[in-house]
C-alpha cells in the first residue's frame, strides 16, 4: 500500500476525486494527508469531513519562495509518503522541491498539453478556435507544465461553449484521469524511458480517454 500527500489550494474536487478512489476496496494507495497554501480554501473542509489531516503551510507568511517551498517539503516529508499529487495546486514549486520529489509528483493540468501552459486554459483554448480539449496528467519537472505526459483525456469544444461549460466538461475528466494515474504510480506501472512515460497496452488503452460528449451534436 503507497501512501500520498495531496496538496491543493482551492476547491478540491480532485482531491475529492482522489480520495473517493481510495476508499474504494482494493485500491492500492491510502491518503497520508492534504496540504493547502490556502487557510480558507472550500477543499480544506472536505478532507477534514472525510477524516483525513489537513494541513496549511500559508505562502503569504513566506516572502522568499524558497523559505515557503522549505516549509511546504517540511510538511509533506512528516508523512513520509510514496507519492505527491498536486491537485489544483497553484503555486510555482522551485527547482529544489521539484528535485526533492523526482519520480513521486505529480500533476493533473487542464488543457493537453503541450498546448496551453499556464491559467486561464479554458479561456485560451476558446480564443484560439481548437476543436478538442482535455486535461493532462504528467509527473512535475522544473519547466512549468512540461513533464513527462503520463495519460490524457479529451473532450470536444462545442458551439456556444464558454470557458466555465468547457471548464467543467473538461474537469469530468480530471476526475476520471487522475485516480487512474495514481494506481498506476501505486502499482508500480509508471516508468519514465528517454524522458517519456512508457505505457502497456492496457494502460494504452485506458489512457485515451475521449468524452462521451464527443460523439454526436456538433
Ligand atoms: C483543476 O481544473 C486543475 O486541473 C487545475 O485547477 C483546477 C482545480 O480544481 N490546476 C491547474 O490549473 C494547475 N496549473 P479543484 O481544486 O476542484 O481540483
């Protein structure tokens, strides 16, 4: 049994997405706890109704990112875990955390990436016109948004579609994504090859993930 810390800054639906997978039977990874930047952040309150600790390391009481980033490693390492999985997580992590944890962190990031780093993905996938959309899963290196791509799903853009209809269409696949890719990471089925993840067939399969949504009304 892996264990992970979750850490987010907001509204937590894939941490809640997470944790609903753990507690199904036989899932390989438990929830060691949830870290937040936040100390009035909705997710906060949904780990601690589920019994799982939560923790805040507030960014705003560190003014040099390192100091923060130090405090942040401090936390998670009390808990040991196997694993780190950043949920709507929204800070820049410095290159010596992201050291710290190579191999054992992960992201889940809405948009396919390489396209659409950064925020406001919704928005700019919008702007830019593209017909398909998604979110990705990737393990974290210094590059913002830009490790090893472990799985993604997409969804179509539809006519009429804002960024928050997008956003949301996009987000039931986050929750899908995500427990799939932490059981992958507990199971010891994720293996970085030349930089890229190296998936089975199987976990080929899985991986392309296509809303339902994108058959039919256009
Ligand atoms: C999710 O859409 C997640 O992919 C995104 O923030 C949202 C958090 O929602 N993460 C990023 O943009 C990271 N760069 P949640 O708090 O409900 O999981």
């Amino acid at each position: 049994m892996k264990s992970m810390v979750i850490l987010i800054s907001g509204r937590g639906s894939n941490m809640a997405a997470l944790l609903d997978a753990v507690g199904e039977a036989a899932f390989p990874a438990r929830v060691a706890a949830v870290l937040c930047n936040r100390p009035h952040a909705p997710g906060l309150e949904i780990a601690a109704a589920r019994g799982i600790p939560a923790r805040v390391v507030d960014h705003t009481r560190y003014p040099e990112r390192a100091a923060f980033d130090a405090a942040l490693a401090e936390a998670i390492d009390a808990w040991t875990p196997d694993l780190v999985a950043l949920a709507g997580f929204m800070r820049i992590l410095g290159d010596d955390f992201v050291a710290r944890y190579a191999g054992r962190l992960i992201n889940i990031h809405p948009s396919l990436l390489p396209a659409f780093p950064g925020l406001r993905t919704h928005q700019r996938a919008l702007d830019a016109g593209v017909r398909i959309h998604g979110c990705t899963a990737h393990f974290v290196t210094p590059a913002l948004d830009h490790g090893p791509i472990i799985a993604q799903a997409a969804v179509p853009v539809l006519d009429g579609d804002d960024a928050d209809s997008l956003a949301a269409r996009v987000l039931i696949q986050e929750h899908r994504l995500y427990p799939l890719v932490v059981r992958w990471f507990a199971e010891g089925r994720l293996r970085v090859v030349d930089g890229r993840v190296a998936l089975d067939a199987a976990q080929e399969a899985a991986a392309s993930l296509i809303s339902p949504q994108a058959s039919g009304r256009r």
